[in-house]
C-alpha cells in the first residue's frame, strides 16, 4: 500500500536501511531474496528505500528468510506499524534490542547536522566519563556492564566527525548553562570542555550566553536538524528530519512546514550566539575554572 501524504518517511526509511542490511548479512541479493518472497525486484527497491509503507505481516516474512532474531522481527514489526504516523514518537523500553537506535542509522547517513542543546553537551560530542555519568544517573538500577556498553556506544558515534569519506558538516549551538553545569567531578567537566575546544577545530561550535537574554532556544528546547546527501541531479535523496528528545521518548518530524519552523529557529539561535572565536574562548576559560577548582 502507498504511503499517504501524512505520514512521516523516518519510521519508513529506517524499516528500509535495517531490512537492506539483514538482507546483506543474509549473503542475498535483490533477486534473490524477491524470488524467495515471491515479490518483484521493484517492489524490494521500494522497500528498502523507504519509499513506500510495509505490513508488519511482510516485515516478519522477510525477517523470517534473513534470519533475524526474534527481538529485532518483534521491533521491526512494531516499526512498521509507525509508518503512518503524523509526527512519529519512538519510545524507549527494554523490549528494543541491542543495537536498534534509530536516530544512529539518521546520523551515520546525514550530511549536514544543526544542533542545539541547552542543558547539557551533545550525545555526539561528549567523553566517555561525561556520558557514563548521565547514563548512570537516568538509569541508577542498571548494572555497570550495561552502562559501560552505553557509554562506549555513545562515544563511537565520533568517528562520522573524522572519517575520510562524507564527514557531516556541523553546527552546533550550546546555552552557556550547559558550561556552567557540573556533570561528574571536576576533572570530568575540565576534560569534557577541553575536548570541545579541541574539536571546534573539526566543527563550528557556538555559545549562547545569558546576556543574550531572551532567544528563541528558550521557547524551542533541545533539538537537532538534519539533512542527507543529495542525488547526482542535485534532488534531496531523503526529506530533511528534526530529532527532538523527551524524557519518555523521541519526536522525529519530517514535514517541509515542521523543518523550516525548526530551520528559523536554529538560524536565529546561531546568529544570537558568540561568533566561534569568542565561544571557543569561553569554552577554554570554563574548562580551566574546573582544572583549578
């Protein structure tokens, strides 16, 4: 069944990028794998696109002839129920297994990512102490193997900064409270700040400070923009997608009048900020204020 004008292309897009990558490790091709479904070719492309909704009934048969566990059939499943959706929620829960994070697979494919945080250093940005520490205090129960494994996750996303192929552009815009609020000891706040200065060398960070007073991050929250490779005719290869985090869940919004509200928001927010010199400045002078304390 086609896709309907109102329904968000994120849950589609990512049902498409983890079936093509099961299919791959199942050793299939295209044809292959559609003569076992007994579907066309056409239809496999359209698929594995994103460009086109999926039963959760064909979801668990093609997971059934890639051999997919059943905790990822059970999550793909559930994915492809979302595809509909206006503004799609992707709830966190212990039933998502390892492994399946949406927003990494937005990411790993972006080619151009906005971010504005205002409470603390972006997930992509932060040393594995820092986020050790905030994985730590949002899940107190957890063992420490586990919190380990999440910390380590969160900083291996860095290497999209650095790889030789498709680096995302950055921007990245901070609220002067996210500086000045100790997370850990500090020493992991020093090396936490130190690390920014040194990757403002790769990416354009930027500081908003309280003198800026009123902005429109304040009414917005946190959220991040991203947008993805464009195809050889210049075309948009996928709709840009705005990621905006809650505490029970993730919003993903891919309407053109959704983004471009998110768009000007960003831009005025950078515009209000320290130009990247200044920022990069003030960023050295916290993290020596912690060395020394």
């Amino acid at each position: 069944m086609a896709e309907g004008p109102t329904g968000s292309t994120v849950p589609r897009r990512q049902l498409g990028r983890y079936l093509r990558d099961l299919r791959n490790k199942a050793r299939l091709t295209v044809r292959a794998a559609a003569r076992q479904l007994e579907w066309s070719e056409a239809k496999m492309w359209r698929i594995e696109t994103g460009q086109t909704s999926l039963r959760s009934l064909d979801v668990e048969a093609m997971c059934k002839v890639y051999g997919a566990p059943a905790d990822l059939t059970e999550a793909l499943m559930g994915l492809a129920k979302e595809t509909k959706a206006r503004g799609w929620w992707h709830s966190y829960g212990d039933v998502i297994p390892e492994g399946f994070d949406l927003y990494i697979g937005l990411e790993e494919a972006a080619a151009q990512i906005d971010w504005y945080e205002s409470e603390l250093i972006p997930g992509l940005l932060q040393t594995e102490d820092y986020a050790r520490t905030i994985i730590r205090a949002d899940n107190p129960h957890e063992e420490e193997g586990e919190i380990e494994r999440r910390a380590r996750l969160r900083t291996t996303r860095q290497v999209i900064l650095s790889r030789a192929a498709g680096a995302p552009t950055l921007r990245v815009v901070l609220n002067e409270s996210v500086l000045r609020r100790p997370v850990g000891s500090n020493d992991v706040m020093a090396t936490q700040l130190n690390q920014l200065v040194e990757v403002s060398e790769l990416i354009r960070i930027r500081v908003v400070p309280f003198a800026a007073g009123l902005h429109l991050g304040v009414m917005s929250g946190p959220f991040t923009i991203l947008r993805f490779p464009c195809n050889p005719d210049g075309s948009e290869s996928e709709p840009p997608t705005v990621y905006a985090e809650g505490y029970t869940g993730v919003l993903y919004l891919d309407k053109p009048n959704e983004v471009e509200r998110y768009d000007r928001a960003f831009e005025s927010i950078w515009d209000t900020a320290l130009d990247e010199q200044a920022s990069k400045h003030l960023m050295s002078e916290m993290a020596g204020s912690y060395g020394k304390a």
